[in-house]
C-alpha cells in the first residue's frame, strides 16, 4: 500500500529527468539512450509510429518497465529506487483499461483509493467528483462488464485522479472513442491542466496531440526524432499547405502541370501528396479533371509525422 501522497513528494523544477535511458528486450533496443526533462504545468505528448518504444518510456517513468541504463528521476524520485513513493504522487492511465469487470463502477473507485492509504471515508467524499468527471453519475452501481467501451475509457481516467496526482500520465487515453467523448475528455485534460498538473499523453490522433500538447516528443525505433511545440514542429518540417489528390488519373493529371517549382510531391498509392506554400494554380488545374478528388489544407501534425518517420507501415 502506497502512503504519504503528495506530502512525500522531493520538490524539483522538473517533474521528468531522464538521460540516457534504455530498454532492451533481447537483442533489440526499444528505448535507445533517451534523455528527455519535463517541466512543472507541462501538457506534452509523445508520439510515435506502433512499436516506438512509448509505451516502454512511459512504463519506466511509472517503476512499471526496469531501464537497462541511464538515470530517471519522476517528481524528484529516483526511478525504480523509490517509485512506490513517487506513484503516490502520479495517476496512471494504461493503454489497455485495468479495471475490474466483475465489480461496480464504485467498488473500483473504492479499491483504488485505499491501494493509495486513503481512508474509507477520504475516498467517499473523493468519488462524486470523479464520477462527475467521468459523467457517470447514474452508473455507479453498475458493474463494468455493463459499460461501454467509451465509458471504462473514461473511468479509467477519472479513477487515476484518486490520489490527487501532480503527475498524469495517459497512453492512448482516446483509442476509439466517439467525438463527443473525446471532446469531453480534451475538456478535462485542459482543466486539469490549468488547476496545475503536468500530463504526459501518447497518442496516434495527431489532432489531439496538436490541439492538446504545449510540446511533442516525436520518437521512433526508441529515440527522440523531434521535440518541440506542434506550431514549431510543423513550420519547420512542411510547407505551409498541403493538397492531396486522389484517383488512377494523377500521373496524367501531373504531367500536363507546367512549373511546379517550389512545390513537394510524394506519391502514395493513387494518391499524391503536394506540399507547398502557392498550391492555387495546382488546384485550378484540377478544374478540368473532374474525376480526380483533392483536398487543400493547411500543413499539420500528422504531415510532420509521416515525414520524419517514413510512410512505410509498420510490423508491431
Ligand atoms: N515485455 C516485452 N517483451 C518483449 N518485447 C517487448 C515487450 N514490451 C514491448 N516490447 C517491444 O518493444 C517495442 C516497443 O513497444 P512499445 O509498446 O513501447 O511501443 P509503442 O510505441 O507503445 O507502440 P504502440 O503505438 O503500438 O502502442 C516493440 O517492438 C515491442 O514489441
Ligand atoms: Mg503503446
């Protein structure tokens, strides 16, 4: 039983310290020499293709995963030397939701409180407000095999500020949740933010990470790729739009363009990709192609992803 919460905590300008950590399994290196700082009130996100190693950081940073080198410090706690104290201090929401599907919504609140010391009647006055964060005020006593998936999701957020964290960590908290809820769930995350915590979230919804994150770590095969906030990250990485066409006709449709001098294209399937600041003249040429479809955007995350880490897919 974890006790002391927040109490305990060592004060430290940064709430992550790692450097040089790694992670082995076998032969391979899934987190390679990672040096990473945090600071306090910080929302950032890590990103990554499948099998990036970001659920390997983020099991570390929690005690969860033994690094095989470097030094981590999470709240000032040296990791895994004192991580029980420093998860008194930290809410955990995994990739997969660990609640338990035979008890009641408030049975699990109740479980995980006292996991953190707290009393009986410390965790009752604790559970409205959780429930009123996860909007599941009228599904208290129903058990979690009867909720939906969007609801454990949301659960399993509300369940992991129990302890009154300083930390948030969040992999993947949004996989498959419809846009209300993941509108709901932004909404959350932001007031958390802005009643002080840090969060760390990892996410395959670049809009999210774009909309959410003051700072993403971008990171493959285990290193960090980039760093910095999503508005940097994409003025340095991608031209300011992006036009993408779809059809079997783009070959012939591109080789009647005249001087498209300035402007990026990479083909992916019967797609292709235009990058450029002066995309007009390519999207008044599509006038008489009526058979192609074409979207013009402005750059984004997720053009910055697929950049610097390739568009092939991914064996996980
Ligand atoms: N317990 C384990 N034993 C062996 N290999 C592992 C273990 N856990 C993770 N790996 C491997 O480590 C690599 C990184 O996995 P990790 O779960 O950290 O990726 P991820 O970035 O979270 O991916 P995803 O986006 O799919 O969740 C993968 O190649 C994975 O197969
Ligand atoms: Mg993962």
């Amino acid at each position: 039983m974890l006790r002391g919460g927040a109490r305990a905590m060592i004060v430290s300008d940064f709430v992550v310290q790692a450097d040089g950590l790694c992670k082995r399994y076998g032969d391979a290196c899934v987190v390679d020499r990672l040096s990473l700082r945090i600071p306090r009130g910080q929302f950032c996100g890590i990103l990554g293709p499948n099998g990036a190693g970001k659920t390997t950081t983020l099991r570390m940073m929690v005690g969860h995963t033994r690094p095989n080198a470097g030094t981590l410090r999470v709240l000032g706690y040296p990791v895994p030397g004192r991580a029980r104290e420093m998860r008194a201090a930290v809410g955990i929401v995994s990739q997969q939701d660990s609640l338990d599907l035979e008890l009641t919504v408030l049975e699990n609140l109740q479980i995980y409180g006292r996991y953190f010391g707290l009393s009986a009647a410390e965790v009752k006055r604790r559970i409205p407000r959780l429930l009123q964060y996860a909007a599941l005020q009228d599904k208290a006593r129903q058990r979690i095999a009867q909720l939906s998936g969007g609801m454990k999701r949301r659960l399993s957020i509300a369940r992991a500020l129990i302890n009154r964290p300083q930390l948030l960590i969040l992999d993947e908290p949004t996989t498959g949740l419809d846009p209300h809820i993941r509108q709901n769930i932004w909404q959350l995350l932001r007031q958390l933010q802005q009643d002080g915590l840090t969060l760390i979230l990892t996410t395959h919804y670049m809009d999210e990470a774009e909309r959410l994150c003051d700072r993403i770590v971008l990171m493959d095969h285990g290193r960090i790729l980039a760093d910095d906030t999503p508005r940097a990250l994409i003025e340095r990485h991608i031209e300011s739009h992006v036009l993408e066409v779809h059809g079997a006709d783009v070959a012939n449709w591109q080789a009647t363009l005249p001087d498209t001098e300035g402007v990026r294209s990479e083909p992916l399937g019967d797609s292709h990709f235009y990058y450029g600041d002066q995309l007009q003249p390519l999207v008044a040429s599509l006038d008489d192609w009526p058979q192609l479809r074409y979207v013009l955007r402005p750059a984004n995350l997720e053009d910055v992803f697929l950049r610097l880490t390739g568009r092939d897919l991914r064996d996980v």
